[in-house]
C-alpha cells in the first residue's frame, strides 16, 4: 500500500514538473513577444501594461545588459 501511495505520489510530482516547464516556456515566448512589441514601438505601452510594468521591465533589462 505505501508503495502504491509513492508510486501515486511521483506521478503526480512528474505532472508538476512537466506543467511548470510548459508554463515557463509560454512565460519565456510572452517575454520575447514583449521584447520585441517594446522594440518595434518604444514609446507605446501594450495593452495589459502599465507604464510602471515597462519601465520596471527596462530596468531589468538594463541591468542584463550592463
């Protein structure tokens, strides 16, 4: 029976996994479209985002990049 609950147990854990590394490569995707949105028009802010968000997401940037 204990080994039933493990074997429960790591099949739920590997879902997790395999759904946190989906999500992380649509956040990663969402991130680049972004970038290259905030390139294309720099002084345009896309919808969903406040000019706080972009400029917070510059300075991270800035700070990547220095």
């Amino acid at each position: 029976r204990v080994k039933v609950k493990e074997a429960e147990l790591e099949g739920r854990t590997k879902m997790i996994s395999e759904q946190e590394k989906k999500t992380h490569s649509i956040q990663n995707r969402l991130f680049l479209l972004l970038l290259s949105q905030l390139k294309k028009n720099p002084n345009e802010i896309p919808d969903g985002f406040t000019q706080a968000d972009i400029d917070e997401l510059r300075y991270e940037l800035d700070r990547i990049d220095a």
